[in-house]
C-alpha cells in the first residue's frame, strides 16, 4: 500500500461552486429557461405497446387556436434514428410501428401549454395491434412475435475462463439458485426537458438536461441533416440524471420543432411522462452455480443472466456486458462459465441506471456467498478474506490484480467497526446485519476510454478549465477544479470550470460509469503539467495567455470471445453492512443502520464523497424494500410518486462512512470513482442481512412487506 | 377562457395579476412572475420541490389554485435572505446538503416554515417534518444535519437579540 501525504487542495470539503445559487433557486434548469416567442411542445404518444401505425391525421390539431404545428416521422428532414454508443435502432418521432406504450408519434407545438394539450387530444392515430411480448421468456419462446429486423435477441455476451465442470465435480458443496430483480426508475427530482432556440445564424442552440452533449449535438444534426457545426448542445443546471439523462428523444425534438418553426420550443416531460417513458434499471434473472471447496474456497461460478431490455437497444449491450464482468464479485474464482444475454420486450427500454447492471449481479453473488458461509458454518467475512481478489491474482476476465488494492483492508475494517455495533432485536423485531462487497470497474468498459479538457491562462492570473462532461449534481465541476489547483500549484479559487457546450468543451465522453474522477480527472492533471512546463519555459516573460488542451486514455482493452481482457484500468472497492429489522407481526423491514467501508483510492472532496455514499446507499435501500415499477402488459400502473414509493427523510438511517487509505496510482493523486460503487452493495447487504434476521431467504427483490409476512408465516 | 385578478403579497412585493382560474400558484409563480426557483417536479403534491410559505405555511403550490391566495402573503426561495443568505441557506451549502439543487429550493421552504413553529427541534421531529420532500441525491443525511445547525444559528440569534433589548439572558 503506497503511503498518502497530505495535499494542498484536494483532500479539503471545499464549497462546491453552485451551492450558493443553488441554495437561493438562482441556478437555471431547462424548464427555468424563457426565450421571447418561444413556444411548447407536446408528444402525442402509443396507447399501445406493439402496433403498426396505419396513418396520423394531423388537421384537426392544426387547426386548434393556439397550436403553430404538428411534427410526425414525416417532418424529420434527415435520420428517424437515433441511439446511444452507436446503435441507432429508436425513432424521434414511430415511422411505422410502435413497441412500448408511450412512444412518441407526433409532436404538437402551440403558443401555450393549454393549446398544446387540446393539439394533442385532437391528434387521431390508426394503429392496428399487433401481439406482444412483456418478458424475456415470452419474447424467447418459439413463435413469439419479432421486434426488431435481427429477431428479438438484444445481446448476447459470454465470459470463460478455466474448467467449471472440474470445479463441479471437486466440490464439496454446489450451491444452486435463482435471483430475480425488478423494474426501478431512476426517479430524478427534474423531469426530461430541452430548449432549442434557433440563432440569426441558422444555428441551433439547444439546452439539455443530460449526462452527456457532445454525442447529443451529433444526434441532433443526424436527425436535422446538417453539420454537426449548426448544432450546439449546452447542459443547463442538471436535476440528477443518475444515468438517466438526456431524453434523447426529448432533445431531438425540441430541435426539429425549433428548426420547422423557426421559434424557441421547449419539451418537458409530466412526472406520468418520465415514468411511462423514460428508461429503467434492466430487471435480470440470474441462476448462479457456486462450486466451493470444504475450506471454504471458491473452485468455480456458472452464471446464465437474462436481462429484459425493453423495445430499443439503448444501453443493454453495455450494461450487461458490465453486468457479466461483475457477475461473480471482488473474488478470485479459477473456473467460470457466464452467459450474460438482453432480450428485446415490448416494455418500457431499460436504460443507464446508476451502477449499470451491476447491483443486480451484486445481489445475486452476495446471496450466494452468504448461503455458503451458512452452510459451511463459516463467518460471513471470513469467507470473503479466503477468496477476495488479491495483488497478483487474476479476475474472472483474466486481468492482474495490482498492488494497492484496500478490498482486504475494507473487510478488516468492517469487522473491526461491527465488533462493536449493537445487533440485539427488541420486543417483536427481529435484528441482524448483513454484508455487501463488491468491486466496480471505472471507465467504459473493455474500450480506450478518453478524457479530454482545455486548459486557459487568463489575463488576471487566473485559470479556466473547459470540460465536456456535465456536472449531474455530483459536484464533477467542483473536484476537477480542485484537482486542477492542486497540480497547477495555485490556492483554491483560481480555477475556474466552464463545462458541458458544445462551442466551447471538447469531447471527454459522459457522466456514466464512474469514470469522471479517474478519466477526466487524468486529463485534467495533464493538461495543468502542460501548463505548468509552458509558464515555467516562459520565465516571467509576458505575452499572450497561454491555452493547452491534453488528452488521457485508459489501458483498458477490448475482450476476445470468451471474455479475456482488462476491461477496466481500475477498480473501485468496497463493503457495506446493513442493520435489519423485521417486525415479526407485520413483517416490515426497515434498516436503521449502515456502514460503508471504501477503497477509492483518495478521496478529492469528504463532503461530496459522504454526500454520493449517503444518497447512493439510501437509493440501495429503497431498491431492495419498496421502489418498484408496476409494468403490466407494458404499461405503467403507478406513474408518480404516491404510488412509487421513493425512500423519505424518515425512512433514512445513519449511515457511517470511512475509507481505507490505499491507492493504484491509476486515478489523479490516486483518487477513484465513487458515484456507482455508493449503490452497488446496499441491496445485498440488505438481503444478507434479513436472511440473518428471519432465517428465511429472499431471492427476488423487493423484500416487501406482503413477501417477508407470508414467509414468516410458512 | 375564464380569468381573474389575484392581488397577492410575494415576497414582501404587493402583486395584482390576471390569471386563468385553473392556473396552479406554482404556474403563476413561475410563468407569470418569473420566480423559477419554484420548481415542478411532480405536479401532484407527492415531491415538495414546489413548496413555498403561505401565510407562513409551507404548500405543495402545484395544489394551490392562484385564485385561492388572492389577499394572502406567498413566500418563495427568492425572498429569502435578501440581505445575504437565510441561516437555513447558509446550513445547506456548509453542510454539503446541496448536490443537484432540484429539491432544494422547496426543502428550504419547509425547514424555514417549520422551524418558526418549531424552533428547537430533535431529530426525529425534522425528519418528520421533511417527509413530504424527496431528495434522490443526498439521502437526506447533510439535510438533516443542516436543518438542526439552522435552528441553533436562529435560536441564538434570538437569543442574541433578546439580550440585546433587555430581555431574559
């Protein structure tokens, strides 16, 4: 483990830059934003969830008082298609069929929101329904009715490595089950929303709420058949996207209805709107096969995961291709065989949802190393210190385990912390903890990943900093800058960060997969170095400001056919422990208590670190216990917040947070990602921790109330 | 459509607008006065993040007809702390209770509405008295701690004040 000295500047709970405007309602979200004669757009969306659309019949709406114009898939002067990491198989405006309810058909602009809302009721479709599949199973069964042109096999992704059936046959204990996890939303505070304001140029600026701009602008000029230079893309204040942002249908919209009319238009989406339509965390079902030794040792995993990924691809390759790499944990496990597929379903798509396929698999692999520490009569934490990945050892993909992991140094840190935390139940609860450890890979996966920034002297001495990536919430704007201070040399306060337009940021990839801090955070070391030898060569001399732009990318690699690679140059790691109690009468579950012990190499900011572990693990909590999204025949039965049940200020419990000082040297200083490791565990542990409650295993999440009182009972 | 005049004090400004009966206080705020910092966030009183004062009290604005405050004083993020920041605003940014700003807004409404009726709040009785704003960054944690620190700035400036007109130490 390399010694941590003190730094100047990162290390230190500086005031993030927004937090005053913030704090006063001064910082501008999309639906802040006013143009003069700007206009509002509304979607006319499918009833249905599988249908050919016979014909749109628009006069009726257009001739409504108030609506300027009615976009369908006629209307879109270029491509129809758009998708995100270069699969473009979802239309801005359904052509000729639709494949989940709520898809967009045609789009009504109008002087008020009112006009807009009788446009679109006056909007007539002719569909013709066609059958549909709402499960990866009917969607696989013979004769099940085709999606998509290549059948309704989204993905399929496999990872081998070693001999299972040896592993199977040397083992004194196989340990057999299914894990089924469900449909959560990402449930942003900020519905989806764009502005698109054409410019006396015949340039079109639109502002988006969004993980990400620069694929954005290309999207938009695709869509409006012009050079990706006519097109800027600026995030506005973001309202968390947690993966879930943009709408890229949302900001293409926006666009084409500001291009047609040549008036500002704004498109934000009802609270109904972003639960119908807007993309969910994949609900997986997992059979995992542990091959364990009598000591305790893991000899071999089998995995078969079968994620639903909803009608259009969006992100399933990649979210279970992440979810595959995870599948069998923080362990070293000689002999695997995982099969990992995404099956297209007429439900809602599944999307980028913090932790991207991994909390899944987290809680399926923390199920089944809690179920063999029980059967061997084995501590929970001492099976995880025989088999955690080690420096020299290899993961399930082959990759080397470097010095400086803390996943040792977190599990002996948990330990000491349980030691000496209560478990007793009292009165009718039961009590018990339980454990979640787990390892996250930062960057996109099994790809170069690459950061990019701008560096400018500006004439007072000061500095700005021009970064691609958007600020989510997370304060990214904030710890790169402190990062910039800290290896330009200069006191806090003298950089400044311009992020997230098109006319001014170079492309540095999105705010997703925990890559923020490590990829861009690189980038942004090196462009200061740069800067740094450029003043020094300068020696006091004047002249004009300097400006230096660096680039960093990741060592990772593409993966052969049967998984081998490095798909990450990092790893994030971590233990969470989770105190359950279970009322005995009415079998509500509650957690009071959890702990979170961290390998992220070196923290850049306390605050903001506590701050995601905090909100991270709380959204843990509620996936494991009450969120969940009622899909039935594709449509969503509970669109808001009353009756999907988001954890409240009650419903959180303390949560102690500590890190173990340790690092890789890969990130900046050191440092590592946080923003989906904070959730990945909470679940798991959760799980773990009610099994050890109530003697009773719960392997489909929720854990809720009606589940656990029925089991209590037998 | 059917209009009608709402004379309303908002933030300290007495108003007189014409709006349509239908139209939400939260609608009127935002599209008609130009205060953005109330936010829609649900439109069906279940977020909060459209909280603001009236008569002092925090309400879900969605929920509030603009008709219904004709005569009555509204409160919003805006008019707070014209003078520098709010004690409440200023926990929230030491603390670190502020990460994508959304909720924020109403989540300060109500702590400010609460604790000028609860001045010397537990935990607990925070808790409970944000149940009805969600946050999905922060899990509440730096909320809470920033809402007591705020009741302790408030209480010892009043403390402070009594002292200073001679009132009991």
């Amino acid at each position: 483990m390399s010694e941590q000295f003190p730094l100047a500047v990162v290390g230190r709970s500086v005031e993030r830059f927004d937090a005053r405007d913030k704090a006063c309602g001064k910082a501008v979200y999309v639906a802040d934003l006013h143009f003069p004669g700007m206009l509002l757009a509304r979607p006319v969306r499918s009833p249905h969830a599988h249908a050919r659309v016979a014909a749109v019949m628009v006069e009726e709406a257009l001739a409504t008082p108030g609506v300027v114009a009615v976009l369908t898939a006629r209307d879109v002067p270029g491509s129809n298609l758009v998708g995100s990491r270069g699969v473009r198989d979802q239309p801005v405006l359904a052509g000729e069929k639709v494949r989940f309810v709520g898809e967009p058909v045609a789009l009504v602009v109008a002087e008020t929101p009112a006009a807009a809302e009788s446009g679109v009721a006056r909007v007539r479709v002719a569909y013709e329904q066609l059958p549909a599949v709402f499960s990866p199973e009917e969607a696989l069964a013979p004769g099940a009715p085709q999606l998509a042109e290549g059948g309704n096999l989204c993905y399929h992704g496999r990872i081998k490595r070693g001999d299972f059936q040896r592993a199977l046959r040397e083992a004194a204990l196989v340990v057999t089950n299914v894990y089924r996890t469900h449909l959560v939303d990402h449930a942003f505070l900020e519905p989806h929303g764009a502005v698109a304001v054409p410019e006396p140029d015949g340039r079109v600026c639109v502002w988006v709420t969004a993980k990400t701009v620069h694929p954005l602008q290309e999207e938009i000029a695709r869509v409006l058949d012009c050079p990706k230079e006519r097109v800027r893309v600026v995030a506005a204040a973001v309202g968390g996207s947690f993966g879930g942002k943009p709408d890229i249908q949302c900001a293409c919209l926006a666009a084409l209805a500001a291009a047609k009319t040549g008036r500002p238009v704004k498109v934000v989406y009802t609270r109904e709107e972003c639960f119908q339509t807007s993309t969910k965390r994949h609900p997986y079902v997992m059979q995992y096969t542990h091959a364990v030794s009598g000591d305790g040792r893991l000899l071999g995993v089998k995995v078969d995961l079968v994620a639903d990924a909803g009608a259009y691809t969006g992100e399933s390759r990649a979210v279970v291709g992440r979810g595959i790499i995870h599948s069998v944990g923080p362990y070293y496990v000689p002999n695997v065989e995982v099969e990992g597929r995404a099956v297209f379903t007429n439900n809602p798509v599944s999307g980028a949802m913090r932790g991207y396929g991994v909390p899944q698999v987290v809680f399926a692999h923390e199920s089944q190393m809690d179920a063999v520490a029980h059967e061997l009569g084995l501590d929970p934490i001492e099976l995880r210190l025989r088999n955690i990945l080690r420096p020299g050892l290899t993961t399930i993909t082959g990759q080397a385990i470097p010095e400086g992991v803390g996943l040792e140094a977190s599990l002996l840190r948990m330990r000491e912390i349980l030691a000496r935390e209560a478990s007793a139940g009292c009165g009718e609860e039961l009590t018990a903890w339980g454990l979640g450890c787990f390892h996250y890979g930062n960057g996109r996966t099994a790809v170069e990943d690459v950061g990019r920034c701008r560096l400018r002297q500006e004439v007072d001495g000061s500095f700005t900093l021009f970064v691609g990536v958007p600020d989510v919430g997370q304060g990214s704007n904030t710890i790169l800058a402190q990062i910039a201070c800290e290896e330009l040399g200069v006191p806090w306060g003298t950089v400044r960060v311009v992020s997230a337009d098109t006319a001014q940021t170079l492309e540095s990839g999105p705010a997703s997969a925990t890559r923020v801090t490590v990829v861009v955070g690189r980038a942004v070391v090196d462009v200061c170095r740069r800067m740094r030898e450029l003043l020094a060569g300068k020696g006091g001399e004047t002249g004009p400001p300097l400006e230096v732009v660096a680039e960093f990318r990741t060592d990772a690699t593409a993966l052969d056919e049967n998984g081998q690679g490095n798909p990450y140059s990092t790893y994030t790691y971590g233990v969470q422990a989770a105190r359950v109690r279970v009322d005995r009468l009415t079998g509500r579950v509650r957690v009071d208590r959890l702990l979170a012990v961290y390998d992220v190499g070196r923290v850049v900011n306390r605050i903001l670190f506590e701050g995601q572990v905090e909100g991270g693990a709380l959204t843990g909590i509620g996936y494991a216990l009450h969120e969940g999204v009622q899909c039935s025949e594709g449509r969503v039965l509970n669109p808001n917040f009353h009756t999907y049940l988001l954890p409240t200020c009650p419903d959180a419990p303390p949560v102690l947070v500590e890190v173990v000082e340790t690092t890789d040297g890969v990130g900046p200083f050191g440092a590592k990602g946080i923003g989906e490791p904070a959730t990945c565990p909470t679940a798991a542990a959760v799980a773990n921790g009610l099994f050890r409650a109530t003697g009773v295993r719960f392997r489909e999440l929720p854990l809720t109330m009606e589940k656990v009182y029925r089991a209590l009972r037998g | 459509m059917d209009e009608v005049t709402v004379r309303v004090t908002v933030n300290g400004e007495a108003r007189a607008v014409r709006v349509p009966v239908g139209m939400s206080l939260l609608e009127m705020l935002r599209e008609v006065l130009g205060l953005t910092g109330t936010k829609y966030g649900c439109g069906a009183g279940d977020c909060g993040a459209c909280t603001v004062l009236l008569d002092g009290k925090p309400v879900n604005s969605c929920l509030v007809l603009a008709a219904e405050v004709d005569g009555h004083v509204v409160t919003t993020i805006e008019g707070l702390g014209k003078a520098g920041l709010h004690p409440v605003q200023e926990a929230f940014v030491r603390h670190g209770a502020i990460q994508c700003g959304f909720c924020s807004p109403g989540m300060i409404m109500t702590a400010v509405g609460f604790l000028a009726e609860n001045p010397h709040p537990s935990e607990a009785e925070v808790r409970a008295a944000l149940a009805g704003n969600l946050c999905r960054c922060t899990g509440y944690a730096k909320i809470v701690q920033a809402v007591l620190e705020a009741s302790r700035q408030l209480a010892s400036l009043e403390h402070r004040r009594d002292a200073i007109r001679g009132g009991t130490p």
